[in-house]
C-alpha cells in the first residue's frame, strides 16, 4: 500500500468524536465512526445508540459489528497505536518491494510473487529518501541564513541611508534656518541703508526746492527792477548803466539736487543689489521667459516655462519691450557678469523653426530685423531644413539631426556663448566676443506646431 494511502487510512480510521484511534467501533451508514463507549457513554440503565449521526445528523442505524467503510475495513493493517501490519496475514510489516510499491510482511516476502523484485527493509527503503530530504534541508537551511544575512546587510544599508538622509535633512534645515537669519539681516540692513537714503534725498531736496525758490524770488525782482529801467528815459538810464549791468550779469546760480557725496552713496548700494536678479535666479529654479518681450504670435505657459508658436494674434498690450514682427521672447532674468547655464526641449511642427541663445538688452525690437551677431543676437536657428549660426555673415551648420535638447552656456566675462546637444554633449557652436549691457536669454519659433521648453 502506498504511503498517501496509508495516510488516508490512518485520517479515515479516527473516531469522529475523540479524534482516536477508535475503540470496539461502529459506524453509521453515511460513514462516520465512532468508539462505541464515545457514542454511547455507559448508563445504569443501558443506553442505545441515538437515531441521528451526531457529526450529520442523518437518521439512520448505526451498526454495532465491524465498521463498512473501505478505511475502517484496513484497521487490521494498522493495527493499535498506527503499527503497520498486513491486510492478508496479520503480521507486522518490515518490507517494501520497490518494483510494485507495497509493504509486505514476512509471508508476503516469501511469496511467489515478489521472489524476482527488489525488495528491502523499510528502514532502508526509506534511507535514500531521508538523505535526499536532509540533503534538501540542509540546502534550505543554508539559503535561509543566506537570506537572513542578505536581510541584515540591506537592512544595516537602508539604516544607514536613512540615517545619512536624516543628517542631510538636518544640514538643510540648518542651512536655510542660517540663511533665512543671513536673508533677513541682509533685507533689514537694506532696507535700513535705503531708508535713511530716502530720508537724506527729501532732505536735499527740500534744501534743493528751497534754494531755488529763493532763487526764483530774486529774479522776479530783477526782471521787475529791469523792466522798470526799461521804461526810464535815456538820460536817466545811462547814469548808472554800468553799475546796471555788473549787478545783473553775475554768474547764473545752478544749485545740484543731489549732492556729490549723497549720489555716490546710491550708486554704491546699487552696485551691491545688482547681484539679486542672479540670486534669484539660483534659488527659483532658473530662467524663465519675459511676458512683456512676447511677440503676438506667442502663447507662454502659466509658469513662464513654456512658448509654443501660434498664428492666432494675441490680445497684448504694446509696450517698447515687446517683438512686434519677429515671433520671438526674453528672458527674463539677464547677466552682466558670471557664467550661467539652461537648457531647452526642442519641438518642431511641420516646416517649422527655432531660434535659441542670447542677445543685448538694447537689441531692436520694432519693425523688419535680421538675427546676427551685429544686430546683438548671438543664436543658432534650428530647421528641417537649414541650420546656421547668426555670425555676419552666417555660418551653415551641418547637423545629422535637430537636437532635441539645446544646452545654452554663457560666460560673460570670459566672453563665449556655447549651444550643445544636451543629449550627446556634443558641441554645435561657440561664439567668441566681448559683452557690455546687459545680456538675456533669447528665443525665437515659428509654424504651427513648434514649442521651445525651459528644463531645469
């Protein structure tokens, strides 16, 4: 008998109340077995076995000789207490035969039918399979301490990237706690400085307004005294003529508004918060585009990221500042000294192009204009098909592809503008020159379709 159905032997057998191997026992027709004293407890009165199953409740008799179910059938085989004994000779079975899969005792091992097979005690039956079991488990057991070890390696890792992230929340915190005290001492001395410069500017100028009301008042009186000598006959107009005129051709009083001492201190402040644009610039994520420069056939995004072309004009109010025919946009952070660096995502629509790098603040705006480094635009204009460089003359770019991603690099004071495919970090183009002014980001697109896109 095959060891699962030896398993199913021993689970069948139990009686259904005490879970034990059941004692003198009987069975109900739907098969459920029971100790005989389990179904029926002993009495003074002599008690008889109830109507109803008590596991399913089905009434029907149960049986007091020997048990009808083909499990209970086997109780012989397993005998008290789960000994394995033989179903046809009673005897206890030490036996396996290997070429059919069943135990046997002695008798059946002197058969006729298990003379030619392979036959062997259990225990050496069973050998080969508990070492392949152990074998097994001591392979289990290696990878679970391999695993436990791998668990405790990562985890000590994790610990201490999170103790390493906590320590850098920590400098962060402590950082800008720093800096907001710097910001904030560096605003109230600012603003300090500016307040006391307003107070001495009203100050001077009402010594200034002063003055020159005084002044005033003492031309009217001139103008009135002379308009009455011109009234006087000759006579009386040439006997003091020269002391006339020496009194009213003294040199002209011109008082300064502002004092020499006073401008200097202004000019002196605003050299020191002429670094904040570019402050600014560090700490909010970089550049983004001037509305006011907008041409009207540009659509900016909400946060000034974005500028897609479009031939619907829009609705902008007219200022100095802004593109009126060429379909292009500021920055609107500029530079005036240090290196600086962006980039943009390039899309083109169908027979589209762009036009990406920097230009003077003072560069014309208004009316037909050229893209070239003498109109102050240092740019390569991107297409299906011409690429170039605004030199003067342009210089033809041969580029395999328009490059989805343009890194723009100024350096102002080494005097070098450099456009890179930011994918390949290849070079597309230096300018060399020499700034003054005031130098911005510059923008130009144009067909439906194409949009230029500031990454950070």
């Amino acid at each position: 008998m095959p060891s699962t159905s030896l398993q199913i032997v021993h689970e069948e057998v139990c009686c259904s109340i005490c879970s034990g191997f059941p004692r003198d026992p009987v069975t109900y027709l739907c098969g459920h077995i029971f100790c005989r004293l389990c179904l029926i407890p002993p009495s003074p009165k002599g008690a008889h076995p109830p109507r109803l199953c008590p596991i399913c409740k089905e009434k029907k008799q149960p049986e007091a000789l020997q048990p009808q179910s083909w499990a209970t059938k086997n109780l012989k085989l397993l005998g008290h207490g789960g000994e394995t004994h033989c179903d046809e000779h009673g005897e206890k079975i030490y036996f396996f035969c290997e070429n059919d899969g069943e135990f046997l005792c002695v008798l059946c091992r002197e058969s006729s039918n298990h003379q030619a097979h392979a036959v062997v005690l259990l225990d050496e039956a069973t050998q080969p399979y508990r070492e392949r079991l152990k074998s097994r488990l001591e392979v289990l057991h290696e990878e679970k301490e391999e695993m436990e070890r791998m668990k405790s390696r990562e985890e000590q890792k994790l610990q201490v990237l999170l103790t390493q992230i906590e320590s850098k929340k920590q400098q962060v915190e402590e950082a800008f706690e720093q800096l907001q005290q710097i910001l904030e001492d560096q605003q109230r001395l600012l603003l300090d400085k500016l307040g006391e410069l307003k107070k001495e500017i009203w100050k001077e100028r009402d010594h200034y307004i002063d003055k020159v009301s005084e002044e005033i008042v003492q031309l009217d009186l001139h103008i009135k005294e002379l308009e009455g000598k011109c009234q006087q006959s000759a006579n009386e107009l040439l006997k003091d003529v020269k002391m006339t005129q020496n009194r009213y051709e003294k040199e002209r009083f011109s008082p300064e508004s502002i004092s020499p001492g006073l401008a200097r201190r202004i000019h002196d402040l605003h050299q020191k918060m002429r670094v904040l644009p570019e402050m600014m610039e560090k700490f909010s994520g970089g550049i983004t585009l001037d509305p006011q420069t907008a041409s009207w056939s540009l659509i900016l995004s909400t946060d000034r990221k974005s500028v897609r072309y479009t031939k619907q004009k829009q609705n902008l109010q007219e200022n100095p500042q802004r593109f009126d025919r060429l379909p292009a946009v500021l920055g609107a952070q500029g530079f005036s000294s240090g290196k600086h660096s962006w980039e943009i995502e390039v899309v083109l629509g169908d027979g589209g192009g762009c036009t990406v790098g920097v230009a003077r603040e003072d560069m014309k705006r208004k009316g037909d204009m050229g893209l070239s480094t003498e109109e102050g635009v240092w740019a390569v204009i991107f297409s299906y098909h011409q690429c170039w460089a605004s030199t003067c003359p342009g210089t033809d770019l041969q580029l395999n592809e328009i490059p989805h991603r343009v890194q723009v690099t100024l350096d102002y004071s080494g005097g070098h503008v450099t456009l890179s495919n930011a994918e390949t970090q290849t070079t597309i183009f230096t300018f060399l020159t020499s700034f003054s002014g005031k130098i911005f980001p510059f923008f130009a697109v144009w067909k439906k379709g194409s949009q230029l896109t500031l990454k950070t």
